[in-house]
C-alpha cells in the first residue's frame, strides 16, 4: 500500500468517525443550551478539524488528478518537489489531520462530559467580567438548570460555586470602579435572570434536595452577598420582589422565609445606622460625614419599605399564620426584630409613606409592587390597602410586644412631622388609619391566630394621637412664617401686572393746569385686600399654582372696569347703535382730530371694520385723524362703548401720596415710587395691630393664621364740572332685548 492509498484510507476512516460525531452534538443538546453549541461550534479544534478534513479532501482530489506541473525549475530537487507537492502536501495534511482528530476527540470529551465541561467553562470567567461576553456564563447557567432538573447535586454544588464567584467578583470591581457614585449596583439581565430561572427549576422540584441552592437565590446570597455589600439599586429590588412572587405563586413560603432570615441579618449587620463624626474644633457642632448618615437613612428605608410591602402581599393572600412566623423570628436574646418597628415612629412614618393621595411616592406601585390578580386601575389603590392594612397589624403589634428593658415603650406616641404640610397630611388622613384598625379588629380569625389581645384600647390610642396632632397643627399654623422666595415673587408679579395698567392712565390724562377743587368731580380708584390662609404663602398646605398671580389679575382688570364705570356715570348724553351703525353714528357727531378724542371701553375686532364693513382710515390708535384711545375691558354696563368728549375735558390723573400710617399699619412695601404702588403680605399673628383692626370686623376666623394679603394705591381721576361727555354703545352679538336708537336722531356734539 502507497503512501496515497494510506492517506486516503486515514482521511475517510476519520471522515466516517469525526463527521457524524459532530453532527450527533449538534442536534443531541444535552443541555439544552444554545450558548454551549455555540461555543463548541466556534472552538478553534472543532474548526481546525474541520479546515483541515476540507483540505485534506481537496488535496486528495489533485493528487488523484495528477496533474502536470505549469512550469519547471530545471534543478533535478525542486522540479522533484514540484511534481509531488499534491502527494507531499496531501502527506503533510493527512498528518495535521490525525493531530487535530486527537484534539477534536478530547474537545467532544470536555463536551460531554459534564464535569469536565463545568472546568472548561469556569476558565472563561475572565471574558465574562472583563470582556461581558456572556455566552460561557449563558451555558454555566444551563448547566445549573440541567443539574437541577436531573438532581445531580455534585454538579449543582460545583457550578454554584462558580456564580457566587462570579457575583463576587462583579461586586467587586464595582464597588473598585464606582467608589464616588451613590447609585446601587446593577447586575447584567443575566444575572439577575439566572437567579429567578433558578428558583423556577428548585420550585418544580418534588424533592427539596437543593437547600444550598434555596440559600445562595432566595436567601439573597448572589444578589446582596454576605460581606462588603453595596447599595441595593432599584432593578435589584424589582428582581427581588419577581423572586419572592415566584416563590409565593408556587406555594413555596419556606422560600420567602430564607429571604426573611438573609434580610434580617443583613439589616442588623449591613444596614446599621453610621455613628456620627464630630469637627470639634468648629463653634457649631455638625457631623463630618452628615452625607453618608443621610444616605444610609434612605438605604434602611427603602429596605423597610420593601418588606412591608412583602407584608401587606402576605395579608393580602391571608398567610396569617406564616405573618406570625415571621413576627416570632429572631437571632438574638433579649430577642430583636430588625425588619419590624420598634416605636410607633416607624410605624405612622411608613402608614403615611404608602397612603399617599397625591400618588407622590408610588405614582405607579404596580410596577413596584405588583400583587398577583390584581390588574387594572384598581389594583393601584388596592395594593396601597393592603400595605396599609398590613402596617396595622403591626401597630396591633406594638400593643402585644413583651418588652424586656426599662426605657421600652412601644405604644409611646409617635413624633410628629416637623413641617405643617406633612403635619396637614397626617391630620386628614389619620381617619383612614382608624378605619384600617377598626376593620382589624373585626377579623377575629386573624386576632387568634396571631394571639392579640382583644381590647387594648386601640382605637383610643388612635384618637389620643390625632387630637395631640390637631394641636400641634393648630400651633404651627399659627407661628408659621410666610417664605420669603413665596412673598417675593407674589411682589415681582404684582409689578409686572399692575404698574403698566396704571400707566396706561396717562393715556387719557389732562395735560393743562389743573382746576381747583371747586370746579372738579373727584372719583378715586384704589386697592384691595384680601384675608389669605397662611398656608398659601408656605409650604403647608396645597400649594396653589396662582397663589402669586390671583390678586394682581384682579386689581389690573378691576382699575380699567372702575374707570370704565367712571366714564359711564359722567356721560351726559348716551346713544345705542347696531355695529353696522357704530362709525355713523360717530360720524353724525361731526367731531374733529384737533378739539375732540375718543375713548374705546370694551373688546372691538378692528379687523372685522376695516375688513368686512369696510370702514375707512380707520386704525387701532384713530379714526380719522382723531385719537382714539382703547381699553379693552369694561363692566357690563359699559359693554363696548366709544366715549367722546374735548380733549380740554381730559381727566387730571393723580398717584396720591399714601399715609405713613396706612403704610405702618398694613406693612405696605413700595413698588413703584412714580405711581405709588404698595404690596403688602402682613402676618397677622405677628401684626398684633392690624389683627386688633381686622377682628372688628371678622369674628368667624382666626386671623392667626391668617396673612393680609394687599395691592395698595390711590389714584384720583378728577373730571371738569363742565364736562361733556357722549356715549354710544356698540349692540352686542346677544344683546337681543334692547332696541338700537337711529343714527339719524344723534345731533352734533
């Protein structure tokens, strides 16, 4: 036999072995694994092997072939070579070949064998954390999922060994590259998805042989770890919780319990309060690291919150007996309960967390907290009832707690917010609680099962707390100071409205010597006060977005209404005309641009003249040369309404001077010194004066808390007795009662 014949002989008998051993892998997947097919697809053996078969098998073809060489060298040794490079390299090939069978042989091992496939994949830990190729720890995954569902614990045990490396490690270098950051560590999909899909596979399980499995994902080993643990970020909850539905659809509480158990440990030892450090070389004593003791505040919270959530999920599935387990759970003597309150503090603190009507902390608990069955837009309010229900089984709680040192007192009265707006809060919503624990305390199924005592004066308690909070709110009302930035900018508003209406006076004002006050009519537009909750200018209470703007609206509307009233109750001569007939009946005046001016009171569409009735040389500032003035409001009376009058009959508009007592007693603030324009926001629990002046009058309030709140200004318009003055209003669109006057019967002004 040639050498040929031997290569052949050795490339088809690997052909014949190699070939369908690799196509029984692929389609076989024992794991179920794409991510383990994958990799071995794309191991350099298997395609060495692969390459080199093809090769080999081409190279066969040509030394088949024979084929005559296309050049020659004319040295005898490398025309030789030359003439046998298909036979040489088919050799050379046919060798390489049998190498990489060897390798593809123990590569098909590794694969088979799962221990050996678990060390193959533990070497490519590296590309998982330093280069997030995932595609290895994608198959470590299946193969924990395989080693579950077929309970081959040595394999589970040892792949576990595996992800808590590798939760560690990842820990690690976060905490390493994120040490400036306040966020909480968030783990790849994968992660945290290899974590819920092993609780799954254990759930299904008849036996419950994978304990150590049960404490490293329920028990929150990978996700929190044991020691040197970050924050918790939000996607790490909402995993959490995913994980603790899972268990609870499934019937397995003992799940839940461990995840208690880990979550009662890592509270007391990961999640204690930081002690303050002290800079005692400063006047002021403040904690240096205030920062942190914030921080770690909001971290408890927020882990407390949690588990009240859990709890109220619990009651909501009527797991009272499982409740009570937990009530009963502890690692220490006397015996501690981390994970429930303490004080009443913790418990109204966390009641008034989730009863929220201004959905301010949970605007959507269902993605948070979502209770199995409840859907819709009811399941929002019904997950905050259960919750809060829960929370009142543990202010039941606190009435049954068999205390062991002296300064315990779990039914002492909570401390009350320190801000009015959260007292307000407290206040109207503590009705709810009653009811809460009313409701409780009907359940009698529940009271027994948790052994609480039947009357211990719950309700009263209750009662003692909101009428100690009704009078701490009364008193903070009443010593509450209005905000600065608040009354500020109630002032810049008023400004801004108010100043240009008054300036707009000029428009109509008379320029000549004034007339002595014998031969004038005097009528005063002023200011106005209003009495305001206190509460608009804080905190409070419900903050009202026009707070700044109401008032001065007001006041700029109501100047123009008055002095349009002002004009009506001095025009001599009034006439009532269709729209048709409104410059007719001006025209019938036969006034003039040099001795007369008119004055436009009401909304009047330009356009619809000028454009429709065709109405000439008429603009928005004269018709005909002559000035024409417009305000566009008015009072009703007034409606829309042209005022004619000489322009030596202008009104004199006068900024009176306001009195340094009038200022004093109302706390006025200057405005603007040309028009003078006062604002004021005068708190009348510190204004004993003005409160005195006020109570005169007002006996159904009190003023205490109370602000009085003001526009000030006193502006005269002072008209000639000689005055005359001509009117013609404009027919409204629905005016339909009244009939118009003919234009012909107006006479000459």
């Amino acid at each position: 036999m040639d050498y040929f014949t031997l290569c052949v002989t050795f490339i088809s008998l690997l052909l014949g072995i190699a070939y369908p051993i690799l196509i029984q892998i692929t389609s076989e997947d024992k794991y179920s694994s794409e991510a383990i097919l994958d990799l071995f697809e794309k191991n350099i053996k298997r395609k060495l092997f692969i390459f080199n078969l093809i090769s080999s098998l081409i190279l066969t073809l040509f030394s088949f072939l024979e084929l005559p060489p296309f050049f020659s060298f004319d040295i005898k040794i490398l025309d030789y070579l030359l003439n046998n490079s298909a036979k040489i390299l088919l050799l050379i090939s046919t060798l390489f070949l049998i190498i990489n069978f060897f390798g593809l042989i123990n590569l098909i091992q590794t694969f088979y064998r799962t221990s050996k496939l678990v060390g193959f994949l533990e070497k490519k830990r590296k590309e998982v954390l330093g280069e997030n190729n995932f595609t290895s720890f994608e198959g470590m995954s299946d193969i924990l999922f395989w080693s579950v569902r077929n309970q081959n614990i040595t394999i589970a045990k040892k792949v576990s060994d595996y992800f808590g490396g590798i939760f560690v490690d990842y820990r690690t270098n976060w905490i390493e590259n994120n040490k400036d950051t306040k966020e909480g560590i968030i783990y790849p999909d994968l992660f945290y998805a290899v974590v819920y899909n092993t609780i799954e596979q254990g759930t299904r399980q008849n036996e419950n042989t994978f304990k150590f499995l049960e404490v490293r994902t329920s028990g929150l080993i990978w996700l929190v770890g044991q020691y040197n643990t970050p924050k918790i970020s939000e996607s790490t909850y909402v995993w959490m919780w995913r994980n603790i539905i899972l268990a609870i659809e499934n019937n397995r509480l003992d799940l839940v319990f461990m995840h208690w158990t880990t979550a009662h440990q890592y509270f007391r030892m990961d999640l204690d309060y930081i002690t303050p450090e002290y800079d005692y070389s400063k006047d002021e004593l403040t904690a240096i690291n205030q920062e942190l003791i914030d921080e770690r505040t909001k971290e408890r919270e927020l882990f407390l919150e949690f588990h009240y959530a859990l709890g109220g999920l619990l009651l909501y599935r009527n797991e009272i007996k499982f409740i009570k387990k937990l009530f009963e759970y502890t690692t220490s003597q006397p015996p501690q309960y981390p994970l429930l309150p303490i004080s009443m503090n913790e418990i109204f603190n966390m009641f008034f967390r989730f009863f929220d009507p201004y959905e301010r902390n949970f605007p959507w608990i269902t993605n948070k907290y979502y209770f199995p069955g409840l859907d819709g837009m009811k399941a929002q309010g019904l997950i905050k009832r259960w919750v809060c229900e829960y929370i009142g089984v543990l202010f039941l709680r606190q009435f049954n707690i068999q205390t062991y040192l002296s300064n315990q007192n779990p039914k002492e009265n909570p401390n009350l917010p320190n801000t009015t707006e959260e007292k307000r809060h407290w206040l109207n919503n503590i009705n709810y609680f009653r009811e809460i624990i009313e409701k409780l305390l009907e359940n009698e199924e529940l009271i027994k099962k948790l052994n609480f005592k039947i009357d211990e004066g719950y309700v009263d308690k209750i009662n003692e707390i909101e009428e100690e909070i009704r009078r701490d709110f009364d008193y903070a009302e009443r010593v509450a100071v209005p905000l600065e930035e608040k009354v500020q900018l109630y002032y810049e508003t008023s400004k801004k409205s108010i100043v240009p209406v008054l300036k707009s006076l000029l428009s109509i004002n008379n320029k000549s010597k004034e007339l002595n006050e014998q031969e004038v009519k005097v009528f005063d537009i002023k200011g106005r006060f209003n009495l305001t909750e206190k509460s608009t200018f804080t905190n409070s209470g419900v903050a009202h977005l026009n707070f700044h703007s109401f008032l001065p609206d007001v006041v700029s509307r109501t100047i123009i209404e008055n002095l349009s009233s002002i004009f009506y109750v001095n025009s001599r001569h009034n006439y009532y005309v269709a729209q048709e007939d409104a410059f007719n009946a001006l025209d019938k005046l036969k006034v003039n641009e040099e001795k007369h001016v008119i004055i436009l009171f009401g909304n009047l569409n330009f356009d619809y003249y000028k454009n429709n009735l065709k109405i000439k040389d008429l603009s928005n500032d004269e018709y005909k040369g002559i000035k024409l003035i417009h305000y566009p409001i008015s009072v009703r009376n007034v409606g829309t309404s042209f005022f004619i009058l000489k322009k030596k009959h202008l009104p004199w508009v006068i900024y009176n001077n306001i009195q340094k007592e009038h200022i004093d007693l109302y706390e006025l603030q200057l405005l603007e010194k040309d028009y003078q324009m006062y604002a004021t926001v005068s708190d009348l629990n510190t204004n004993v004066n003005l409160k005195e002046a006020i109570s005169k009058n007002v006996t159904d309030k009190e003023l205490e808390k109370y602000v009085y709140q003001g526009i000030d200004f006193n502006t005269s318009i002072k008209f000639s007795k000689k005055l005359k003055l001509v009117r013609i209003q404009i027919k409204g669109y629905f005016d339909n009662g009244r009939s118009t006057d003919n234009v012909n019967d107006i006479k000459k002004f």
